[in-house]
C-alpha cells in the first residue's frame, strides 16, 4: 500500500474527532513466549490502518487543534550494536516513507510530548481504541493508558475508538478489495498461510 492510502484513513479518522481532542494508538508489543523468546509480532490493525508501520512500541498521536491536525509517530530510537541480534529499528526515514507524516520522534518522548500538547492546546478529550471482549483478559496498551489517564487527567474526557474503527472500515477502497481478492485466492479457505495469520492488511485492514 502507498503512503496515500494511510494519509486519507488519517483524515477520515479527523473527521470524526471533535476540535479540541486528540487521538492516541498503539502498535503493541509481541507476546513473551518463554525467557527472553516472544512470538511473532502483529501491529494493532487499527494502528496499522492509519501509519502502514509494523513494528512493535510504536504510537500514533493525532490532535485536532486550531482548525487544523497535528500529527506525530513516536518510534524506537536506533538499536546499535543490538540491530546485529535482533535486527535493525526503523530510521526516521523508512517512518516518513511508509506513514507519509514527517514529525517523528523517538518513542521514549511521548508521555512528556502528550502532557505538553494537553497542556498548551486545552485539549479536553481524547480518544482510545478501548475494545475489551472478556473480562479476564489482558489489559491492551490503550486500556492501561486509559487507566493512566484517568490518574492525571481526572476531568479528560475519553472517547472509544473501536466503533468509530468499525465504520470507517466497512466501506472499503479499491486496493483494499483488490488485495482481499487476492487474498481468497490464494487461500481459498479465508485468510492467509496455513498457521493462521493473516497478512496485516487482510479484511480491509
């Protein structure tokens, strides 16, 4: 998918947030397996849906202030000599290239860039994708950030993201049904390879 794609779900997305909020996704992290092994890693779709990243410990902050958006994709900083095990992060470069946004910035300054961004624009809402199917189940990263902010901001008023996904999702563009066709033919019995996972963009992602 180009970057063009990603750009307009951004701006259907600010469509539907109000002046004044501002909206916060996560990429995730892999799930620890066992010692220092984890499984393989699959990006929030919703995350995915409006950067094309991914990659794990990412977040995407978007901020409908003064008429206008502002839009921010924190990442990990540069691995080093660790990118020799465990593979090189991705550069700003590659980040602007597949997301189409230009203010990158390094993942270990988002809360500190979250709090300002409140303080400065009165931001009075801010939406999260809070799906939560069962009651057992591991809080996602958004869901503990919720519980977070109701901590710091206990008059932030927050708005779920999860329906507003659902909607935008259920009409498709173009490329996203060429690539579902492609999808179901060549695995004929729905999504993807014989493990079970799908391709990222899979089902209008």
């Amino acid at each position: 998918m180009t970057e063009r794609f990603f750009i307009d779900n951004r701006r259907k997305l600010a469509a539907r947030l109000e002046e004044g909020s501002a909206a916060v996704l996560f990429a995730g992290k892999a799930p620890l397996k066992r010692g220092d092994e984890y499984y393989p890693f699959s990006p929030d779709r919703n995350f995915y849906y409006v950067t094309g990243v991914e990659r794990e410990n990412c977040v995407f902050l978007m901020a409908k202030i003064g008429g206008g958006l502002q839009e921010t994709l924190f990442i990990p900083r540069d691995n080093g000599i660790l990118a020799k095990w465990v593979g090189a992060n991705m550069t700003t470069e590659e980040a602007e290239e597949i997301s189409g946004m230009t203010d990158i910035r390094p993942i270990d300054a988002f809360t500190d860039d979250f709090a300002q961004m409140v303080f400065r624009n009165n931001i009075t809402k801010i939406y999260l994708d809070l799906e939560h199917r069962e009651w057992d189940d591991v809080l996602t990263p958004a869901l503990g950030f919720a519980k977070e902010l109701r901590e710091k901001y206990p008059a932030m008023a927050v708005g779920d993201l999860y329906p507003i996904f659902g909607d935008l999702r259920l009409i498709k563009e173009p490329y996203e049904l060429e690539k579902n066709a492609e999808s179901y033919g060549h695995y004929p019995h729905g999504c993807g390879s014989h493990d079970g996972k799908c391709p990222s963009w899979y089902d209008g992602i």
